[in-house]
C-alpha cells in the first residue's frame, strides 16, 4: 500500500469538477499516483533550480519554472 500523501477524496472533488458524475476507487487512485510522480518530478527539478541559485530553500518560482520543464 502507498503513502497516503494526496487524500483520494480530493482526487474525487477533481473528477466532478471537471464534469464526472460518479469515480470509481480504481480511477481516484490511478489519479492520485499519476499526480504524486508528478509531484516528485516537478519537485526534483525546483530543488535543483534552487540549489543552483545557491539557496537552501525552495520557492514558488522554482516550481512554477519546473512544472514548465
């Protein structure tokens, strides 16, 4: 079983959102774990843009730029 780091309730409230009128269990999870490998790669990347500015802390604009990579 993976962490739970992404609620699958809110991978519901995405789904309806955009126009589902039922989710099933296996679409919320196969949601949730596409969007955490999201997540993790976008995040790799921010953290080294930050490293790369020499700073210990990373900012919304190296995740905005990472998300466009």
């Amino acid at each position: 079983m993976s962490q739970r780091l992404i609620p699958l309730a809110a991978m519901e409230k995405i789904m309806k959102k955009c126009g589902a009128e039922r989710v099933s269990d296996n679409a919320k999870v196969a949601l949730k774990e596409v969007l955490e490998q999201k997540a993790e790669e976008i995040s790799q990347k921010a953290v080294k843009l930050a490293m790369h500015a020499a700073r210990k802390t990373v900012k919304s604009s190296d995740v905005r730029l990472a998300a466009k990579e």
